[in-house]
C-alpha cells in the first residue's frame, strides 16, 4: 500500500455476476443496435447459478464448466461463443470502468468452440410431378420457383426474387426506406448497415420493377413484412412445397412400380427443399453476381468488409468455372 501497487479486491468480492450483468445491461447494452437480443441474453444467465457468485470468485473452471453444459444442452457453438464474448466483456467493463482493477478475465483463460457454420448452399433444380385433369405432368422447378408457387404470403415472392437480385440481408430488404431509393438511377441507399456503415446497392431491371409496383406506405417502408413475419412465411412456403414435391415423386414411382422400401428411401434422400433458409438466397445472390462483378466490385454490392468474408457467401459451381479454361 505504501508503494502505491495494492489494489483492493473488495468492490469484486462484493459484486455478484448477477448485479454486474444488470449493471452492464443499463450501461452498455441499452446502447447497442442488438440490445433486444443481448439483454435476452442476459436475462437468461440472470437464472444461471453462476449468477449467485462474486466476480471474484468466478475461475476459468468456472466459465469452461459453463462451456461444455451449453454445448452439452444442444446450444451451437457459435451461440456458446456470443455468450462467452457476453461474459469477457462483461469482466472487461468491470475492471476499465467499474474500479475493479484486480478483476481476472476468466474467459480468457479458456478455449472457444469451434465453428464451421459456412454454408455452400445453392438453389437446386428438379423435375416436380403433379396432377392435372388426373394425369401426371412433368414440370422442370427450381426451388424458388417452387416456393413462390406454395407461399401463403402475398408479399413473399416479391421479397424473395428482391433479395436473389440484389443480395441485400432481410432486414436491410425490410427496412428499406422508399425516400432512400432512386429508379431514375436504379440504386437503393442502405443508411445503417449491420457492419455499422452505409451502402449503395444497385438494383436490376427486375428489382426496380418490383418496386414501382409497391403500394405506397404510411410508414415510408418499401415492404410491409418485418424480418420474423418473413422467416415463418418462407418456413410455411417450404413446408407446403416439400410436401407437394413429395407427393408428386411418390404418385411418379409408385406408377413405375417401384417398391415401397425403395419409394422411401428415395424421397427421404432427395435434398430439394430441404435446409433451405431465407438467408441462403444472399448466398445464391452473391455466386450469380461474382459472375458479372470482379469481387473488389462486389464487396460494394454485398456489403462485405474484405474479400476472405465474402469468399464465405461466394460459391460458383465447379462446372461453371471449367467452361471458362480453354
């Protein structure tokens, strides 16, 4: 104490995980863009035993126990790994901002989940049998065109064919402003971007058509669908198609007299609409895109801050790259 280095552990012993958490909650998470999800976040490691401890007393045991009962309960890594960064810089505020300058991050001392959650999924093309006037038709779909055809929402096929021509993110289509688009000039500015800057994204002749044809809105929004309203219309849309699919290929080889062992096995192997998500049509956006735009262009389009993020969104087909050798 008299040579000035003592730091006093009283304020973190005194401290519970709890009190910091709601602490952190009104200081820096009220704050944030993401502050609806973060403090739900929150809430949920309120009711966490670990929450009853004082910072001080919490190890890097501690946090790695916390790891593997997560992942152990089903949670993904990569959630395991936003609560974790909820955590360490929970700890970090404490130590900057909040006098507890003997604090530890325990979080640092462990390992993080690993994740591989890069996805290569591209739309897929079928032939899709159905009745008509009692006989079956062959008609060659892709899986959007599929989905369009079973979607109980009106404004869903639009929003799906906007999202596959301009790339833009769902909640970038569903907060798009009407005043922040141009169709003289074919371009939709994006003010506040989920990496926090603004982009210009411009839009084809078919995106500018959608558009023009949009009933003007109160509220100023180009689109009436909010984000959660579009992922359980795209799940029900899928849902519906899969099923007609199905069906169409079952009435199909159940006529070429093949057994129903084998009728099975064929449907539950075939991959058309299966694991097929909203925000995979911005990975098939992108790959159709890199085929006009050298990818310096395209991270203006997308969005992405360098190339080796985009490359994770980019995925050509290996056929349509050996068309272009000699």
């Amino acid at each position: 104490m008299d040579a000035g280095v003592f730091v006093s552990r009283s304020e973190a012993e005194a401290t519970s995980f709890a009190s910091a958490l709601e602490l952190y909650a009104k200081e820096v998470t009220s704050k944030k863009r993401s502050s609806v999800s973060e403090l739900s976040r929150i809430q949920a490691m309120q009711r966490h035993p670990l929450a009853l401890r004082s910072l001080a007393s919490i190890r890097g045991s501690d946090i790695a126990t916390y790891r593997d009962k997560r992942l152990r309960d089903g949670l993904a890594p990569s959630t395991v790994r936003r609560e974790l960064a909820l955590i360490s810089h929970v700890f970090t505020i404490a130590r900057k901002e909040w006098r507890m300058e003997s604090l530890s991050n325990p979080v640092e001392l462990i390992r993080q989940p690993s994740v591989d959650d890069a996805r290569e999924r591209r739309v897929l093309s079928a032939d899709v049998w159905t009745q008509n006037d009692g006989k079956l038709v062959c008609v060659h779909l892709d899986e959007l065109e599929m989905i369009r055809r079973h979607s109980r929402s009106i404004e869903l096929p639009k929003i799906m064919t906007f999202a596959v021509e301009t790339a833009m993110r769902r909640s970038e289509i569903t907060g798009l402003q009407s005043n922040n688009v141009n169709l003289d000039k074919r371009v939709a500015l994006l003010p506040l971007t989920k990496n926090g800057s603004s982009r210009g994204v411009p839009l084809s002749s078919t995106a500018v058509d959608i558009l023009k044809n949009l009933a003007e809105r109160d509220d100023g929004r180009c689109f009436r669908s909010r984000p959660d309203s579009i992922t359980k219309a795209f799940a029900d849309a899928i849902a519906d198609a899969r099923k007609a699919y199905t069906e169409g290929l079952f009435l199909h080889l159940k006529q070429k007299k093949i057994s129903q062992d084998k009728i099975d096995k064929r449907i539950e192997a075939d991959p058309f609409l299966i694991d097929l998500r909203f925000h995979d049509l911005r990975h098939e956006a992108t790959s159709r895109l890199a085929e006009i735009f050298p990818l310096h262009e395209l991270t203006k389009i997308t969005g992405h801050q360098d190339t080796r993020m985009l490359m994770r969104y980019y995925h050509p087909k290996t056929e349509d790259l050996a068309k272009k050798l000699t």
